[in-house]
C-alpha cells in the first residue's frame, strides 16, 4: 500500500524559545536544509538470469531527491552521505540537470528474505530510513503432493498457494531444472495448462532430469509490499514479488 | 484489495469534500476517506465481500506534526475495531474492513478508547446490489447452462466484460479461497446478461464486471466530528447474487 510520509519538521532551538516573547518569527528559525528524498524498493524473481547459480529474488531500489525550491536545483550533499540497503552501500550520483541526488541499484535476496532496510547517512548519522517487509510472500507457497517431491514425467504436482497472493489465476509457470539441461529464464513450460481448483494449483509437469524449482505468477501481477517504517523520506513504496515458489521436485522415468 | 486501483488520496480530496459532514470544529481537525470495492483475491471466505477502505488523517498533522492518542481506534458497524497508530509524523492511516455481503449502511465511527470522536454514515455504499437474479428463479444452475442476472437500467450503454463465481464452500484448511471467470462475449448491460456456468459445481457468489470504469464519489448521508467526509464506489462490478452450480 502506497504511504505517504511527511518530511522533518522544523524544530525550534531552546535558545529561541527563550526569546520567544521578543519575536521570535518564523524568519529567525534556521532553513530546513535536511534532503527531500524519495525511495522505492520491488522485489521480483529474477528473469534475466542466465544460469542456474543466479535464479533468486532481488529487490531494485530507486532513491530520488527533489529540491526545495531554488529553481528546481537541489545543494549539494555532505560527501559523507551514504544509502545502505540490507547493509550492503547503493551507488548513488548526482542528476547532471538538477544536482540533485538518483541513484538505483539491484541487490539480491537471500533465498527467505523478506524484508529491505534502507537507511540515508551523513556524517554519520541516519537521516532517513525504511523499513518493507512480506517481500517475498510467495516463499509461503507448499507442494501438497507428491508429499516427498518425486515427480514423474506426465504427473502433476499440487500447490497450496499463500493467503497473500491472487492464485485463481496462474501464469508463467515454470520449472527450473537444477541439474541439467539448457538454462532457460522463464524455465520449462508444464506440457498443459495449470487448473486451479479447492484444494490448490494443480500443475502438470514437464520432463526433465533430476532435481527442479518451480515457480508461478499469479494474476493480477500488482502485490503491495508492507511499509513498516518511513522516516525522513517524503515517499517511500514498496512493491513484493508475487511469485509463488521456489518450490523443489524431483523427477524420476 | 489485491488488484491495482487507482487512489485519489485524501489530500487531493480536501478541497473538495466538504459534501455532506458537518464542521464542529473539532481540534485537531481529523477528515475520512471512505472507498468501496469488491474484494478481487480474498484470503480467507470471510474475506469474500466487498471491501471498506477508511482513510483517517489529519491534514494539520502534515505541517504541526502532532501527538495523537494511542488509543484511538475506528470501527465499520459491528466489526471489530482496528487500531489506529500514526507513526511519525504520519499525517494518515488506511485501514480496511472486509467481507460485506449485505445490501446496508454503514457507519464509520472514530474512537479514542470507547469515547467517540467522529462518525459518519453512508446509506446505499454497494450500489453492485441493485444487479439481481432473473433465472433460474431459485439461483441453482447445472454446469454448462445459463444463469441469468440483470442490472439496473444503466444510464449509457456498456458492454460486459465478463462474470466471476467465487466459490463458497470451505476449501481444505489452509488453502485460500478461489475464484472461476466466465466470459460473456456480446453481453450489454442493457439487457439480462447470460452466464454460462463453469465446470466446477459448488456455492458461489455470482459477480458481473462491466465497462467503463469510473467512480462515483458521494458525501455522507449523516456525520459529526469529521471537518470532511467522502465516499467513492466503483461502478465497474455488479452483484454478488447467491448461485449453485450442480453437475
């Protein structure tokens, strides 16, 4: 769900609240210099990877700064300004127009992340953070049968998709083999259509070899992620992957 | 709400809002932004139903940044009150309530503990019920053949874009609910609009989409406490009337 969050207010040094019976106006307070920073976090399985070893969940992070005034042109920022995101430093610069500052980076997820923490430093110090989280609901989704993963090529597998996620329609499925084969990104197709009926998404399955992930889309492709915090940012969003899985089978002749 | 919908937040509502609430001049100033739609992916069956998203803010929250009592807390009739906690400098908080399958009214109270604050009233907020079952009579339909509904007289023509039955029998523990699309090609919302029924059998709630989309936006029927109050209904679905499909 999108939330808006209001900027830092102004606060008013103790030293004018003592002359405040003198005139302390508004002009006397010092200008709001803090940044006005907008960010955004989408969480998504990874479709362009080219191999085994980099399917997984990333999360693509925008960070975005918009001047306040001043012609549309942002001052510059302490050079000890830093974006940390999940720990890890997001590479930012400055827009060459505005001066202001962009910056958008992709940082994997561990396979049962679900959360993005986004903190704004300078000197030090943090300025503005976020906090998603249930990025990832998909991982929710089990495999009801075959109970020990063993599929044959011409069976089908039944999935119990989680709560948080439209499942009445499935796309994109796709099977993933582990262990062999071409590497595909969007995997191997099921040789028929996927029927969702009571008791979960059943799916027919390809042929391959070995060990597999499955994953699927399910429809309308929009998953709001869960804003727990945002501060000192005027806007923050936050977009979950909606993909069901990864779930593991095995296919055996 | 689990589809995309396009928000008209509150702050682009102020201005316009005043339709309908009175202005006791309450301090701090608190406004409500009602909007109502069908629930399209509900979790649980109890989520089936349409769905009633409040929004309460504060818009001198947005400038002041002030504190608000931590137990203030709203309410849609008899449900469940949920918290409301604005953290920060938040200056509004959303909060939904879910699965109305009555044709009623609904009244939003704001509370601070059990002392009310602000309520308002909408009398017709499902305008979707007005669809209702032609045939058969009894709502109980083989698999295959038509169920009949028709809508109110619609004030321009639209076509129909199709009909969804979301299943109402318990799925096995654990499994969320799910919900079978049936297109309804050349259907106008003119005329009785035919759905063939799926292949499934079962209880479902029977819903019919049309275009265009719009919205309607209405001010509340009776209110107090609230400096604004608004209400907006899509009228892109229509319905649920109660069906069975046998084999």
């Amino acid at each position: 769900m999108r939330r808006i969050q209001l900027g830092k207010t102004v606060s008013i040094p103790l030293a004018c609240l003592a002359t405040l019976p003198l005139g302390c106006s508004d002009d006397a307070l010092p200008a709001d210099t803090s940044p006005v920073l907008y960010v955004s976090a989408t969480c998504s399985w990874n479709r362009a990877a080219t191999s085994v070893a980099e399917l997984g969940r990333s999360t693509h992070v925008v960070i975005d700064q918009t001047s306040r005034g001043n012609g549309g042109n942002c001052a510059p920022l302490p050079a000890s300004t830093r974006v940390i995101v999940n720990g890890e430093p997001l590479g930012w610069g400055y827009d060459a127009e505005t001066q202001c500052l962009k910056g958008d980076q992709t940082f994997a997820m561990a396979a049962d992340g679900q959360s993005v923490a986004i903190e704004v430093e300078q000197d030090g110090s943090v300025i503005a953070q976020m906090q998603a989280n249930a990025m990832a609901p998909g991982t929710k989704a089990r495999l009801a049968a075959p109970s020990d993963g063993i599929v044959h090529p011409g069976g089908e597998i039944l999935v119990v998709p989680p709560t948080e996620l439209p499942s009445s329609y499935i796309t994109i499925p796709g099977f993933y083999p582990l262990e062999s084969g071409t590497f595909d990104a969007y995997g191997l197709n099921p040789p028929a259509a996927s029927t969702r009926l009571a008791d979960g998404i059943h799916v027919p399955v390809p042929t391959f070899v070995g060990r597999a992930a499955f994953v699927a889309v399910g429809t309308p492709p929009y998953v709001p992620g869960l804003v727990t915090t945002c501060d000192g940012f005027i806007e923050c969003n936050a977009t979950a992957d909606n993909m069901l899985g990864p779930l593991y089978v095995t296919e055996e002749p | 709400m689990n589809s995309v919908r396009t928000w008209v937040t509150l702050a682009a509502l102020l201005g316009a809002s005043a339709v309908g609430c009175s202005s006791p001049d309450p301090d701090p100033k608190v406004a409500l932004y009602t909007s109502v739609g069908w629930n399209d992916d509900p979790g649980t069956l109890d989520a089936i139903g349409y769905q009633v998203q409040v929004d309460i803010g504060w818009p001198d929250r947005a400038t002041d940044c002030f504190a608000l009592s931590p137990d203030l807390n709203v309410t849609v009739n008899d449900r469940a009150p949920k918290a409301i906690v604005a953290e920060g400098c938040r200056w509004d908080v959303l909060t939904t309530f879910d699965g109305f399958l009555k044709d009623e009214p609904i009244t939003i109270q704001l509370k601070d503990g059990a002392r009310l604050l602000a309520e308002a009233t909408y009398n017709r907020p499902f305008p979707g019920f007005d669809m209702q079952l032609v045939s058969p009579a009894d709502g109980t339909v083989r698999s295959g053949e038509k169920v009949a509904v028709a809508l109110p007289e619609p004030t321009f023509e639209r076509p129909v874009i199709g009909a969804m039955f979301y299943w109402r029998d318990p799925p096995p523990e654990g499994v969320p609910p799910f919900h079978s699309i049936v297109h309804t090609p050349g259907a106008r919302a003119s005329q009785p609009i035919e759905v063939t029924a799926p292949t499934l059998t079962g209880r479902a709630w029977l819903v019919v989409t049309a275009w265009p989309y719009s919205k309607s936006m209405f001010g509340a029927d009776a209110s107090s406490g609230f400096e604004s109050c608004v209400i907006t209904n899509p009228e892109l679905l229509s319905g649920p009337v109660a069906v069975e499909v046998v084999p």
